[in-house]
C-alpha cells in the first residue's frame, strides 16, 4: 500500500473546481475533488485506491498495487481549475514505476507416464509400476505450477543422478580406452589427465547421464511463467535420479526408481598378464535393477585344439587357401589343460560374488572363473532375467616364493647395516678431528698470551734439570742488575727465548724511554743457559 499526503502552497486554498487524477499506463483510475469528492469513476476492479481528508487542506491519497501492475507507470496529477482539467496541462506530482517482490505461495509437481514400452503387457499384475517407477523405455510428463513470483521468475528444471554401479563405470573406461588416444585425449571430456579412479569416474558419470538427459528432454515454459512442462525419457541411467523444479524459495522434488536389466557384468581387478597370485581376490559387478544376483564358478579351460600346418607334412605341398583348415583333433601335448590338477576345496573360496584364492593353492593350474549375473522380480523370474550376462577370466594361478622374500629381505638388511656401519664412522672420524682441531686452537692461543703450557708427558724433564735452569736464571739476572744498575736511562729489561735455530739462548731487550739504544750495547751479553726442555717460555722483569 502506497501513501501520498498532499497540501496547497504556503495554506492557500484550492480552487472550487481544481482535481487530482491518478493514471496507471496513462489510463485514468480515478480522480477527486480537493474534498476527496469522488469525479470519475474508479476504473480498476475493487478498491484499490481511496483519498481521505486529513485536517484542513491535507489531501491523503492510498493505492494498493496488484501483480498485474508490476512494471506499469504511475503518475499523480494536480489540476488548479476545470480549464485545466481539460486541456490535460496539470502539475505532475508523482511520476514512478511500479516494481514488486513477492515469494510464490505454492509449488506444485506432478508426474505421469506419457508412454510405455511394448513389453510391459508381460509385466506381472503385482508389479507396481505407477509413477515415480518406471520401466526402461518410458516416456514421463512432470508439469510443475505455482501463482507465480515478483519479479516475475521462470520455473528451474533440473536432474540429479547418483554415481551409477562399477559395472558401469568400468564399461565406459574401457569404451575410452577402446579409442587408443592419449589419456590427455580421451580423458580430457572428464578433465582427468590421467587414468582416474572409480570415484572419480563415477562422479563424472553421474553429471554426465543428468546432462544427457536433459539435452534429451523437451522442456517448454507457459507465457506467465505459472506453468513449466517438461517429457522426460526414461532409461537405465535415469535410476535413483531426482527431479528438482525450483522457483524462488520453494522447491519441489521427485525420485525415480527405474526397472531395467542386467546388461553388463565385468571381473575386477582383472589377472595381470593371465596371473593371479595365491591370496589375491577377484568379485565379479553388475547393473540392474532390482539387484542382479551374481553366481561364480570355477571350471578347467575348455579342450584346445590344434590347427593343420600350412605346409602338408605328408606331400609336402603348400595351400592356397588364406586360412589354413582345421581340424578338431585333441591337443596332447604336456600343457593341455586337461591334464593339470584342479584347487582342493580348502585352497579357494567363492562368497557371493567374491572368489579367494588361499595362500596354500596349488600353483601352476590354469582354471577359467565364470560370473553369470542377472536380475529378476520375485513373481516373475522370465519377465527380466530371462537372458543372463556372463563375464569370464582365464588365469593361471602362481604362488608367491617366500625364499625369494626372505632372499630380499636379506640383501635389504645387509645394505642397510652398511650403510648404518659408514655414517657411525663418519661421525666418530668428523668427531675426532673436531676435538683434535680444538686442542690445536688452545695450544696457540695460550702460547700467544704468553702463559705456561706444559709439555706433553714423555718429554717431561727430570726434576734436577728444572732446578739447575732455575738456578742458572737466577745468577744470570744478578749479573745483569751489576752491569747495567748504572744506566740512569735504562727503565726495564726482559729476557725472552728467541725463535731462532737454538732456542736456549736467551737475549736482553733493553727498554729506553727517549734514550738511545747505542748507551745500553756495551753491556756483555749474558752467557748461553744450558738446554731446559721442561721450560717453553720465560719473562724476566727489571725495574
């Protein structure tokens, strides 16, 4: 509901014959006097515009819109005078359009059989086959309706479909490597740059078969957007899918259960090079609904058969034919089939769809595993499962030797206590000359700082030699106070080993301040000190 309040400049009056006229789409739907006097009839169904007297002058104006008037154009007009009114020449107060949201109230969905297959005149009388199930080959009508929405919103129709069965889902693999493209080739249409999973296959499938199906349905849309048809067919991939129609807020959805047979069964994981190694499983996937049942056997090859040579052995004459003939004579050599050992009952297990071979089977036996998969309603076991679909594998079972094992755990083991024996060297060798490097650095440093390092152990002079150096030190320092106790100018003298070739004489430094050194020379140099192997350095200090 819309609301205009309406007075005349600075409280004049209006005039006796002034008006105000509403128009929707330039159609008048109604016009008043300034005393809210109604002068033309309303032009629209039910009252959905009024004008009310406030106080005094105040004007009150109300319109309600409908959905038919979203998007039309709404004017108020004001009219002085009656010449006014008629020359159409009014004051425009109110130029606008019309814009509306609103929520649909309802969503409705219905579902019926638009055509049957040709067979379903065999299908059992207690088969329920009204909508939502179906039997492959169908063709389905979903019409959806609602009252509509603001703005006005077309009616979404969509499919989403489950991962279908592995069975499936390894047929379409092998229908892709069937092209014999590059995996960036023909898994480019899944986006896969490799081989993927079954997961992920599956998931791809899935979108895949709603895609399909939609592209393959007619979908039409009324004018108003209140109705939205759509004839959908129906087959095996439209199983277990759900039928979504959206509008706005509200959604509708149905799911559809499909009877269809069993069409395709595969043996998975398929022997390696015809190999199937003792302890390994192999199960048996099929489609179809209701669920097929599987059954598994095990069976020795049929009979081979050898061919007749080219070359007739006998006259020694070459055919001409392209193939060479054959005859059906048994083969009877070492490796016909035949011939070989079966399992014993305890060297395999068949459980459902799932064959095991145990650890003890017997290796070298060539059988043949055959799955025959199919479904059928309970009532009625011809109406589906009249044809079965079998799948087959040809292996050889091979055990596994478990002295090449422990051959290979050995030469592991043995490798890596090698490699366990080098890198314990390694960091006892990089320990080594890491205290090694140490003791080297310290012996430097002491020897720089002039401090007493002592010698190693077997050089480790006697206890008389150190005494007699001692002495010897002793009296030479006396000597050299006497000779030089007379030199105002000398201030200190040290006594130091030399590095030269004999490194037990021992020379005077002499220490002047300001004085040359030429005043300190005429002193005798002191005698030469027997050798001290227990002393490295030595400091006298005069002063």
């Amino acid at each position: 509901r819309i609301a205009w309040k309406i007075s005349p400049t600075k409280g004049i009056s209006y005039d006796a014959t002034a008006g105000f006229s509403i128009l929707l789409n330039s159609d008048v739907i109604g016009s008043w006097g300034p005393n809210c006097e109604q002068l033309v009839p309303q032009n629209v169904k039910g009252h959905v515009i009024q004008c009310e007297v406030e106080r005094g002058l105040i004007l009150q104006f109300f319109f309600t819109p409908v959905t038919e008037d979203f998007g039309k154009n709404l004017q108020l007009f004001f009219y002085p005078n009656y010449r006014a009114a008629l020359s159409k020449s009014g004051q425009l107060l109110v130029n606008a359009t019309i814009h509306l949201t609103r929520q649909p109230k309802y969503l409705n969905m219905t579902l019926t059989v638009d055509r049957e297959p040709d067979y379903v005149r065999f299908a059992p009388p207690e088969l329920n086959l009204s909508p939502p199930t179906f039997l492959d080959g169908s063709l389905a009508k979903f019409e959806c309706r609602t009252d509509g929405a603001l703005p006005p919103s077309p009616i979404a129709f969509s499919i989403s479909c489950p991962p279908p069965p592995r069975a499936a889902v390894e047929h379409e693999r092998r229908l892709k490597a069937k092209l014999g493209y590059p995996y960036s080739v023909h898994y480019r249409f899944y986006n896969f740059p490799s081989p993927p999973t079954d997961e992920e296959l599956g998931d791809r499938l899935a979108v895949e078969y709603a895609k399909g199906i939609l592209d393959e349905s007619r979908i039409s849309s009324s004018q108003d957007n209140l109705i939205l048809s759509a004839s959908v067919p129906i087959d095996s991939r439209a199983h277990d899918c759900i039928v979504f129609c959206r509008l706005q807020g509200k959604e509708e959805q149905i799911r559809l259960t499909v009877y269809y047979q069993t069409t395709l069964a595969y043996l998975l994981p398929l022997p390696k090079d015809g190999i199937m190694y003792a302890g390994s499983s192999m199960s048996c996937y099929a489609d179809g609904y209701p669920s097929p049942s599987i059954s598994l056997f095990l069976k020795q090859p049929l009979r081979q058969y050898k061919t007749e040579p080219i070359v007739d052995p006998s006259q020694y004459l070459i055919t001409t034919s392209p193939m060479p003939p054959t005859e059906f004579l048994p083969d009877d050599s070492a490796i016909s089939s035949t011939t070989r050992i079966g399992l014993r009952p305890d060297e395999y297990s068949i459980r459902g769809a799932h064959l095991t071979l145990a650890y003890n089977a017997t290796p070298g036996v060539e059988l043949l595993l055959v799955c025959t998969a199919g479904n059928a309603l309970p009532h009625a076991p011809d109406f589906l499962g009249a044809n079965k679909t079998i799948a087959t594998a040809r292996f050889v079972v091979a055990a596994v030797s478990y002295s090449s094992i422990g051959i290979v755990l050995g030469i592991c083991l043995a490798i890596l206590l090698i490699a366990v024996i080098i890198i314990t060297a390694m960091v006892i060798l990089r320990r080594r000359q890491k205290y090694a490097s140490n003791a080297i650095n310290t012996r430097c440093t002491a020897g720089t700082n002039g401090s007493k390092v002592p010698s190693r152990p077997p050089n480790k002079p006697s206890e008389y030699t150190t005494k007699n150096a001692s002495s010897k030190l002793r009296n030479m320092r006396s000597s050299l106070v006497d000779s030089v106790g007379d030199s105002p100018t000398h201030d200190s003298l040290h006594l130091k080993t030399t590095t030269a070739s004999n490194p037990d004489v021992l020379y005077a430094s002499p220490l002047t301040t300001g004085q040359p050194l030429s005043k300190v020379a005429p002193s005798p140099p002191p005698p030469p000190l027997p050798n001290t192997e227990g002393v490295e350095y030595a400091e006298l200090t005069f002063d």
